[in-house]
C-alpha cells in the first residue's frame, strides 16, 4: 500500500484566504466599544464601558465614547451618598444645632 506525500504548504491557507477569515472574524465582533451612561437622582452621572471592542482587547486603546444606553437610578451616587452621612464625634450631644439651623420653628 501506497501513500501520497501531502506538502505542507498546501494545508495551509493561502494568504488572501487568511484575510479573508481575519475579516470575517473581526465584523462578527463589535466594531465600537459599547457605553452607557448612568443618571442619578442627585444630578450626577457615571458613563462606563459594558463591552469592550476586538481593538480595544488587542491594543488597548479607548473607542471615542459614544453611549448607546441610558440608565436611570433613582438612588444618589456614592459621592453624595458619603457627603450625607454625617459623621457622628463624641461631643455630638455638647452641640446646640438649634441656633444654627433656619428652618427651626419658633
């Protein structure tokens, strides 16, 4: 029994055979990296990536920021959230905060 000697060359892709795949691969990709913005109830805002494109993850380098998705949450962001909380001191119950408060009823 016989055998027929295959090149090597000849199993591999020719190179616009390659390009070819290459280009296919990478339009089934997401061409943009994909944003969305985040609006919270304090007037604040956070913009972030939910999916990073082909590109991105070869040469990390940013896509201009376009966002395609606009969340709304009607809590307060966390910078806001931290300026709220009032930090309690031990002194706390020395403070008379009824002269310095406009609102009170008198």
């Amino acid at each position: 029994m016989t055998y027929d000697t295959v090149k090597t060359t000849d199993l591999e892709p020719r190179a616009h055979h390659k390009r070819q795949l290459q280009s296919l691969v990478t339009c089934r990709r997401s061409a943009m990296c994909e944003w969305y913005r985040r609006n919270y109830a304090c007037g604040h805002h956070f913009t972030g990536a939910s999916e990073w494109c082909y590109r991105y993850s070869q040469t990390q380098k940013r896509c201009k920021v376009v966002v395609t998705q606009v969340d709304y949450d009607s809590s307060v962001c966390k910078s806001c959230m931290k300026k709220s909380a009032k930090t309690q001191v031990p002194w706390e119950h020395m403070i008379d905060r009824s002269k310095s408060d406009p609102n009170r009823d008198e």
